[in-house]
C-alpha cells in the first residue's frame, strides 16, 4: 500500500510540474500574443475563421494574417493542454483523497479556475480585448501558475523540515510583499491593456501629464475604460499618462518593499535554501527593474517586454516558494512516504 501511495504521489507531483512549466510558457505565449497585437489575429472563438487550424482566408471584409493568426491558436492550443492536465490532476486528486499527503481542495480550485479562465479568453476575443478582460485574463493565467507550483511544493518528494526559526515574524511581510507584487502585477496589466506603455518617453518622471481627479477616476474606472473597437470609452492621452505614471510609481514601492524582505530573510535565515531564495527574489527584483527601465528608453523591444513579463512570472513564483515555506512547510516526519 506505501509503494502505491509512494508511486501515485511521485506520478502526481511530475504532472503537477509539467503543468507549472507548461502554464509558464503559456504566460509567457500570452504576453507575445499581446505585444504582437495577435489578440484577435482570430476573430472567432474557439476556431480561426471557423477552421481549427488556420489556412490562407479571404473575403471582401476580412484578411486572415497567417503570422498573427498561428500565434494565437498556438496560445489556444497549450492553454488547453493545460487545461487537459488540470482536469487529470483533480481526477487523481479524488482518486487519491485518502492518501494524508494528497491535496484535494487545491487541485479542484484549479480546476474552476482553468473554466473560468477558458470563457476569459473567449471573451477576449468576442468584446474585442476589452481592457478589464484582458487585465483579468493575465491575473487569472498567473494566479493559475501560482497555484500549480504550490500544489507541486506540496506534492514534492522532500518532507524534511524547513528551518524557519528566525523568520517567523516575516511571515506577515512576505504575505504583504506578495499582495504589493500582485498590486504591481494588476497595474502592469492594465497598462499593457490599455496601451499605455509608451505614452510617456521621459525618464523617470513624465513632463506631458496634466493629472486631475477626474482624469485619476477616468483612468482607473475599469469598467468604463475602453480602447477603439471595445467596450467602454477610449481613454485620452492624459488618462494613460496617469496609468503609465501610476505603474512607474508602484515599481518603486514594490521594489522598496521586496527588496527590503529579501534583505531581512537573508539576514535572518539559517537554512541555506531558504538565503538561496532570497538572493533569487533579490536578482529577479533587479532584473526586473532594468527591463522595465530599458522598455521604456528602448522604445518597448518586442524581446524586452517579453522578457519583462517572464521575469515578473518568475519573481511571483519565487515570492510564492517564500510564503510556502514560512506558512505552510512540511511538519511531517523526516522520513518520506516512499520509504519502507
């Protein structure tokens, strides 16, 4: 029976793995579907032009671009791969439901999200990428990475204690320094979707901006914000100014916040693992604000902004691992459940 259990436990964590790469690569797929304005390179959904696999189509009205229209099926496709796994994962997870060591809860959420996720796409599509879509869209891509990589530190093969005595008053700092990085995270989006990257080319404070509080209530009402062909009103010049300016602002408070709790988790932290990680968090936090800095001199390179979005991906991940082993590390035996 503990051969069972040690092999169906090891099968689960392999594919919850594969899932986390495969929704990484999604993320980062998603983020070059929206810089290459590939978004409704197919009109339709779930099909391009009504076929599953795009092929040259023209009509008086409609001109399909090949390049555009691969690289958001492309998008579709491995999301609905991941899709599939997700679905195998929360079958193994009622499967498995007497195992102790067997998440339930975890992997059926995942489940929800993922359908959730699916009708967030078509809607990306249908309402011509209205911005509070396709804001959801990415929140919901990289929550579902960040839950996949949870579920696969739960399901991972080392049950070993975690030394954590002299981080346990962090605890409430790396949940605040998650919930700033997703602040972040939002605000990155909502510039992207509404096309604000390059309004403004000074640096680092914008010199055209006229801010009102009516301009701050137009730019951040995300209902009625809108770009040309979608729902909602366009917003003026001003208005992605403030939301351009109100991303730069929140980099620096993000960074201030991170990078003062990898410095305390370094300083405080015994287990060589855990100062790894929080050297990691510090490098991505860097990264991270030259990429940003460098979109914005550079005039957004297609190869910079993706990378902006991989590294912001990774840095959520690595803030996740922290949060995982100061709130929920293994309190188990030192031995693991495959042993006999």
């Amino acid at each position: 029976m503990l051969d069972k259990r040690y092999y169906q436990q090891r099968y689960c964590f392999r594919l919850a793995l594969f899932a986390t790469l495969l929704a990484f690569c999604v993320v980062v797929l998603g983020a070059y579907t929206r810089l290459t304005d590939s978004g409704l390179g197919c009109p339709d959904w779930p099909g391009c032009y009504g076929q599953w696999i795009p092929k040259d189509f023209k009509q008086t009205t409609q001109v399909m671009d090949a390049t555009k229209a691969w690289t958001e099926m492309t998008h579709r496709y491995l999301a609905g791969l991941l899709g599939m796994i997700i679905f195998a994962l929360g079958i193994l997870a009622l499967r498995n439901r007497r195992f102790p060591e067997q998440p339930v809860a975890l992997p059926l959420s995942l489940v929800a999200l993922v359908v959730f996720q699916a009708f967030l796409g078509m809607w990306t599509v249908t309402l011509k990428l209205f911005p509070l879509v396709v804001m959801a869209h990415l929140l919901g891509g990289l929550t579902t990475l960040s839950l996949l990589w949870w579920l696969t530190l739960k399901l991972g093969p080392s049950k070993k204690e975690v030394e954590i005595s002299g981080l346990r008053n962090l605890r409430i700092w790396a949940i605040l320094g998650l919930i700033v990085l997703v602040i972040q995270l939002f605000l990155g989006g909502w510039t992207s979707a509404n096309y604000a990257a390059l309004v403004c080319l000074d640096f680092p404070f914008c010199k055209d901006i006229s801010i009102s509080s009516l301009t701050f209530v137009q730019a951040f009402n995300l209902i009625s914000a809108g770009i040309a062909g979608s729902l909602g009103v366009p917003l003026d010049h001003n208005a992605r100014v403030l939301i351009h300016m109100v991303h730069r602002v929140g980099a620096l408070f993000t960074a201030l916040v991170i990078g003062w709790l990898a410095f305390q988790v370094f300083a405080r932290a015994k287990c060589v693992a855990i100062r790894g990680l929080s050297v990691a968090i510090a490098a991505l936090l860097t990264i991270q604000i030259l990429l940003g800095v460098t979109n914005v001199l550079a005039l957004l390179p297609l190869s910079v902004a993706i990378a902006h979005n991989a590294v912001a991906a990774l840095l959520l991940l690595a803030l996740v691992t922290l949060n995982y082993y100061l709130h929920s590390h293994p309190r188990r035996s030192t031995q693991s459940y495959g042993s006999k």
